[in-house]
C-alpha cells in the first residue's frame, strides 16, 4: 500500500464551484500536512500547511485534516480559471527528517 | 522567480553524454534536494543534503553523481542516462517545518 494516496483525477468544474480535493494516507505517524500547486511547466509552490489535525483557512483555500481517518482535504471555494493547476498534497512525520512524502497530484481544470 | 534557480530549463542529451543539472538558492535555507517528477507518479526523493553533507540516498543509481559544494550550490550530474530517466527533475531547499521552496526543474530528454 502507497503511503499517499490521491486521485490523479482530471477533475473539471465551472467557475465558481467549490472545489474538493483529498489525499488518505496509511502511515499514523504523520503530523505536518501541506498543500503544493504546480502550473504547468513550472515547479510544485507552498499553497497550505497544517500541523496535526484541524482545518487552517486562507482566503478561498481551507485545509482540513482528519488523523482519526488518515484523510485530508483543500477546498477550495469560488474556484477561478486561474486556478487550474494540479494540487499535490505532501506530509512527514516528526522523526523523518526533512524527506516530505507526496501524492500523485490532481489536476484540476476550472472552466469560464 | 521562487528564490531557487535551476538551469538548464531544458536539456535534451544523448545516452552516452555527460551533463550537469545546477540549482542555486539563497533563501538561507540548510537544507537541499533533488527530487525527480514522472507522468503520473508521486514526486521521487532522489537526493538530500542537509549543511552540505548527504543525508539520504534513495537508491539512486549511480549514472546519477549529486555535489553541494556549499549551502547555496546543489549540482546534478548525468552520466550514460537511459530513455526512461527522462523526466521533470525539481531542486528545492528548505530546513525542518514546513514544506520546501521548488525550482521551476529541468525537463530532460534522453534520445
């Protein structure tokens, strides 16, 4: 079993609509979640981050983080074409060292 | 610009050739990586250098030869690539906590 798992997707929505995107994860030890955008031909940028469980809110963008079931979330709301990129969630754990474990990505397309 | 350069952007060479990747950064961070990005899989943690020394080693083969002459310079160096090592290869640096800045990567070809 993959320690990130995340649904490549694409995913397609309208302007407008409040985006979902999730990563479920098996390794218990992790504490520090984040949330990466990456444009195309360009490289992964620190969208969100969170430490342990809870949700972390910014602007359009919330992150969620539920340890009980090993999932975490980024919604994002009044989605924008702008924000058509692929979301790369990533976590550690306290005693890894520097080494982030990410997920596949999801490519998300927001459609005018 | 991210405040990590790497060059070349793009890099298209021959199984036999001998190239050099580099990454610069000078956010003051200690710590510094290669990471190595294919269709469809989770990016891969190649190399990391924390104050200079090498830290980790993902069981990288060895036609791939990291150096960090100091704490800004990450270098890659390529030698008797395959076609499938072709792919997008990120630098980032950072220290403990969260999360690490991204290079805009090197998008390698091997013919």
């Amino acid at each position: 079993q993959k320690e990130v798992e995340q649904d490549p997707g694409p995913l397609s929505v309208p302007e407008g609509a409040i985006v979902s995107l999730n990563c479920t994860y098996s390794n218990s030890a992790f504490q520090y979640f984040m949330w990466y955008r990456q444009y195309s031909r360009k490289g992964p940028e620190l969208l969100m981050y969170t430490y342990s469980s809870g949700n972390k809110e910014d602007g359009r963008f919330t992150a969620q983080v539920d340890k009980s079931s090993k999932y975490i979330s980024l919604f994002i709301r009044d989605s924008q074409p702008s924000d058509s990129a692929t979301y790369l969630c990533a976590m550690r754990d306290s005693n890894s060292g520097y080494a982030l474990n990410f997920g596949k990505g999801t490519s998300l397309l927001v459609t005018p | 610009e991210t405040g990590v350069t790497q060059t070349p952007r793009h890099l298209v060479m021959g199984m036999t050739n001998k190239k050099s990747l580099k990454c610069e950064q000078h956010l003051g961070h200690n710590a510094m990586y290669w990471y190595k990005q294919s269709a469809k899989k989770p990016l891969e943690l190649m190399f990391v250098y924390s104050l200079e020394e090498r830290v980790e080693n993902n069981s990288v083969p060895s036609r791939f030869s990291p150096e960090c002459p100091n704490s800004s310079h990450l270098f890659l160096h390529l030698h008797t690539l395959q076609p499938e090592d072709s792919a997008l290869y990120l630098c980032a640096s950072g220290g403990q906590g969260f999360g690490y800045t991204f290079g805009s990567g090197t998008r390698l070809t091997v013919v």
